[in-house]
C-alpha cells in the first residue's frame, strides 16, 4: 500500500521536488496533505494532480472564499495553527518539511511528537532550537531524515563509516553568484543579480543566504545539531559545481565523498524510501560526464556571515537562535531594497552584540530569544540607525 506524504511547503522549490519524487513513485507514495503560504493557484493545481485528503493554507491573508467548498475529497484548513494538528493526523507516515523560516518549528515539533519520520528540509528548525529538538528525539519514535543536500549526503555517508572514525566532515558550498566578484563591488549588488544563483535552483530566502554564505553558516549549526560533531571537526569548503555534496574525512587521511547532479530529488527521494534504498534511477549522471572538480578555501573578507555563524554556533543556547532571526528579518529587508547586501551579516552581528543569550530548556526560550532578535532588527529599522541603499 502506498505510503502517506504530507509536505508542508508544497508550492516552493523542495516542495516541488517532492511533488516531482511523488509523480515518479505513484504506487509507493501518496500525497495525503500538503501546505501553501499564500500561493492558492498551485495548491489547486496540487490538489487537482494528487487528489490529497488535506490542505493547509496557513497565510492570514489568504482569500478564503477562493476555494469554498470547490472539492469533494479535499478538507481545506486555514491559519499556521492548523499545520500542527495537521501532522498529528495518524495516516501520515512522512511529513517533509519544506516551508521556509522559523515558521517551521511548531509544525516540526509536532511532528516529532507524534512520532513521524520527518524528511526535514526547513534548516531554521534545528538552528533556532537545535538542543530543544534533540532533546525531543530521545523520548519519541520519530526521525529526522536530512533533506538539505550536503546533510543528506553526510547522512549517507555516516552510515558507511563508523563515527568514532571521523576526523572530519565537510559541508560544500558553491559560493555563490559573487565568488569572483571585486570585493568593492559587494556593496551594490542587487537584489536581481543575487538571486541568480549559479548552480541550483532555490527560493528567494536561501539564495538570497547562499550569496553571503550565511546558508552554509546556517547548514554548519544544523549539522552540529544533526550529526553531534563538535564545530571543531565541522568544516567548508567551496566547490564551484555542487556535484560534491558532503564529505567525511576518517582518521586514517581518507575522504569519503558523495556526489549527484544538483537536484534535490535525491536528497528528497533518498528522506521518503528511507530506511529502504531509492529503487530506480531519477537522474543518470555518471562520473565521466563531471569534469573537473575544484575544491577551495572559504575568503572570510568575502563571506563574514558564516564566520559569525560559527561564532553563535560555539556560543550555544539561543545564540544560534537569534543569529537565524536576525538574518530572516535583513534578508527580508534586503529583497525590500531597504538594506544592502553587505548590510545583512552587520545587521546579525549586531543582534548577537545586543540580544541576550540564554540556555533554555523549555521551547519558549528560543522563541523568545528569535522574537527578541526579529524585535532588535526592527526597531533598529524604525530609529533609522541602519545603513540605507
Ligand atoms: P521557497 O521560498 O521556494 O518555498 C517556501 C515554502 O514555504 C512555500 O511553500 C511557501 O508558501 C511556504 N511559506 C513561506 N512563508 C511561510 C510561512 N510563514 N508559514 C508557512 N509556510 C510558509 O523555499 P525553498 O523550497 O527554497 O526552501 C524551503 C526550506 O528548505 C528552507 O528552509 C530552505 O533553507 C531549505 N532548503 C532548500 C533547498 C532548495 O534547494 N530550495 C535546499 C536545502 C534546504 P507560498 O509559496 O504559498 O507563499
Ligand atoms: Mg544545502
């Protein structure tokens, strides 16, 4: 029989990548309830496609007149509570969370909480309350799947490869549309020509992320929190092609690494068989069609934010917390031509100078900890003490 899907996030760019997954396997997965924001005409379509029990339209400013009572076989839920009792539901087996922003955690914890195997995309999840999350998992049958690429390949890796022999493990990153760009350039760029990304095709908050490689700041907190390394054996390292995804590195001066074309039905493909293997090839690209394949060091002048991450990484408690906030309020700021590019790691450093760290136990410290950094940006904002275009 086939197995219950719920994606919330279908409308964006990994929620599409599962639909993609879901149309190549229709005997082995249904799509039993998804989630828009606010894109209503794709959530018809998904519905008109896959048939779903549920959707979920968690937008308070969606036309809720828009759908009515248009289909027979699909319930239709309103408002971001809905998502958390939409992943309670029993039939689901996999929830895939591809839903962007902090917005991910409550769902993600219920989730956890009713046991589910989560094939977990949304990596402000773990970075805004990573310890809270783990702390979960130790008293729930529940999962997490890792679906960001250079996690997944991590995870994939790490099943091969005893941990007590890692010396090493490297996330790569493309470094961007500005990799080769004159550092004194950085200060004009567009919103247009960030959003250009070289090689993968994204959503406009993560490529937006990858450009500064604050994503891969966000990827190195999330990894700590996935695979328990400490941010010591955690490293970078920038690979133009993103053919290579992730790499382990054993104590005896091995690498062990793992490679597929640029797309994220893999890493989704891989989150919806697991603990079974993928059985049939989604995308042939053999290792004589790559090339050349070059690894190198990360330019900190060129990319200040994903030392900053590690900063709040090593720091702990709610620090990553508000390093994620801050940088969902300037990103947003910046796709608002309000902020400049180069203002975007600023703007995080200075939340991490004025909002307090704390270690708590209990889910509500982070959250607050992620209000209080979106609270500083603001009204930053508000005195005009940030720097304008
Ligand atoms: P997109 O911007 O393409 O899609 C975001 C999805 O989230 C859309 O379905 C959108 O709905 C929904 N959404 C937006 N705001 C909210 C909110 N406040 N509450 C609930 N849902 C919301 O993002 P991506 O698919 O690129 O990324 C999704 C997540 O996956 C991110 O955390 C990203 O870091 C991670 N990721 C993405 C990768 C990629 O290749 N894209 C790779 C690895 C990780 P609507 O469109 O209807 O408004
Ligand atoms: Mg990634």
């Amino acid at each position: 029989m086939a197995r219950n899907v719920c994606i919330l996030g279908a409308s964006g760019s990994v929620g599409e990548s599962t639909l993609k997954v879901l149309r190549a396997f229709p005997e082995e997965f249904h799509l039993h309830s998804f989630s828009v924001h606010s894109n209503l005409e794709k959530a018809m379509k998904v519905v008109e496609e896959f048939q779903p029990e549920f959707l979920c339209i968690t937008s308070e400013f969606a036309d809720r007149t828009k759908l009515g009572s248009k289909y027979k076989n699909t319930s239709v839920l309103y408002g971001a509570s809905s998502l958390c009792e939409l992943v309670k539901i029993p039939e689901i087996e996999t929830v895939v969370t591809a839903l962007v922003g902090a917005a991910g955690v409550l769902p993600t914890v219920e989730a956890i909480k009713a046991g589910k195997k989560i094939g977990i995309a949304n990596k402000e999840t773990l970075v805004t309350c990573g310890p809270y999350i783990n702390h979960l998992l130790e008293n729930s049958n529940s999962i997490l799947v890792p679906v960001d690429s250079e996690h997944n390949a991590i995870y994939q890796l790490l099943s091969s490869v005893k941990k007590d022999s890692v010396e090493r493990i490297l996330l790569t990153a493309s470094g961007g549309p500005f990799r080769t760009l004159p550092l004194e350039e950085l200060s004009k760029v567009t919103v247009e020509q960030t959003l250009k990304h070289p090689t993968w095709n994204m959503g406009p908050k993560i490529t937006v992320d990858s450009a500064g490689m604050i994503n891969k700041g966000l990827e190195v907190i999330e990894a700590h929190y996935l695979f328990g390394f400490p941010y010591e054996k955690i490293g970078v390292t920038i690979h133009p092609q993103s053919i290579a995804h992730g790499i382990v590195e054993t104590k005896d001066g091995a690498s062990f690494v793992y490679s597929s074309y640029p797309d994220m039905i893999f890493p989704v493909a891989h989150s919806l068989f697991y603990p079974e293997t993928v059985p049939k090839v989604l995308r042939y690209y053999p290792a004589t069609d790559w090339g050349k394949l070059e690894f190198m060091d990360v330019d900190p002048e060129r990319y200040p934010g994903l030392a900053l991450a590690y900063e709040a990484g090593k720091v702990g408690g709610t620090a990553p917390s508000i390093f994620n906030a801050a940088n969902e309020v300037a990103v947003e700021l910046f796709l608002q031509k309000e902020v400049r590019f180069i203002d975007i790691p600023e703007l995080i450093r200075s939340a991490l100078e004025s909002v307090e760290v704390t270690y708590p136990v209990e889910l509500e410290g982070y959250l607050k900890a992620d209000f209080n950094a979106r609270e500083f940006i603001r009204n930053s904002r508000n005195k005009k003490v940030l720097p304008l275009c």
